[in-house]
C-alpha cells in the first residue's frame, strides 16, 4: 500500500483510460476532464482495462 501525506488530495477517474497514452496525455487528461493542474502535487489514479 502506498501512503499519501496529510492534505495530499487524491482524485480519481472514473470509467476505462487508454494506458498507452504515456504520462503526457495522462496529464492532459487530469487537466481536460477533471480540471486539474497535473502539476499541483496531487495524485492521479487511472484504469487501464
């Protein structure tokens, strides 16, 4: 298990996400559909299928 730090938020994506999209167009998905800067120390979980 992985512990996050206090006040770390944590958001995740519903629904399936096409892994091969590489770390950049993860990020650019955090920023398009959640509306979050990928830079601001939160953390981003994604589903592969």
């Amino acid at each position: 298990m992985i512990g996050v730090g206090n006040g770390v938020r944590v958001y995740l994506a519903c629904g399936v996400t096409d892994m091969r999209k590489g770390i950049s167009g993860l990020a650019a998905l955090a920023q398009d559909r959640l509306r979050q800067d990928p830079t601001s120390g939160a953390l981003f979980a994604f589903r592969g299928r």
